[in-house]
C-alpha cells in the first residue's frame, strides 16, 4: 500500500468520522416544552433589552458631556479671575505712581529753601 493510499483511507475515515459526529440528533419531545419553561421562568432583569442598552450608552454620553461641560465653565471661571487679577495689578501700578509723584512733589516742598525774607515785609 502506497503512501497516496493511506491518506485517502485516513481522509475517509476522518470524513465518517465526522459526519457520524455531526449527524442530526432527534433532542426528544421534551426539549421544545423544557426551553419554552425555562424562557417564562427566567427573570425580566436579568434579560437586558436594547432599550436598556440604549439607555446605559446615552447615560454614558451624558455623563461625558457633563464633564466636558463643566471642565469649559471651570476654564472659563479661570479665565476672568485671571482678567480680574490682571485690571488689578494695573489699578495697583497706577495708584502706587500716582502715590510716588505726590510723594515727590511733597519731598520737594519740604526740602526747598525756605524763601528769602522781603525787606518790605519785616513786621517791624
């Protein structure tokens, strides 16, 4: 016997093989009764339905959107009090020079030379 012919004896002996393994089965009379009692015994909740689904993904979504939404509003809160703290630090600038050129105006009066006294205005 050839090689040839010992994989075709093999190849037919798989192919019964195989076909013996997957030749109908009769599951009995039963099976249809038993399948049809344990569908109307099982729970609701346990069964999710698309809408459930549907619902849990949008969830999802608007669990998201919300985070977004709120992460925007708090960059935006940040924002102003960034503008804020920076018209502040202009008024203070502003007002700190304002406070200096009266402080210079004032040293100067203070330090300036007494004015000569007028001879016409002695008093005596």
């Amino acid at each position: 016997m050839s090689h040839q012919d010992m994989n075709r004896d093999d190849d037919l002996g798989l192919e019964q093989r195989l076909r013996a393994a997957l030749r109908p089965v009769d599951p009995g009379a039963g099976f249809a009764g038993g399948v049809m009692a344990r569908i109307a015994t099982e729970r609701p909740g346990n069964v999710r339905t698309f809408r459930a689904r549907a619902a849990a993904s949008w969830g999802g979504f608007a669990l998201a959107a919300s985070v977004v939404v709120a992460l925007l509003l708090a960059h935006q809160q940040q924002m102003r009090r960034t503008e804020q703290g920076l018209e502040a630090r202009r008024q203070l600038i502003e007002a700190l020079r304002v406070t200096g050129d009266k402080l210079d105006l004032a040293s100067r009066m203070v330090n300036a030379p007494p004015p000569a006294p007028n001879s016409s205005d002695s008093g005596a």
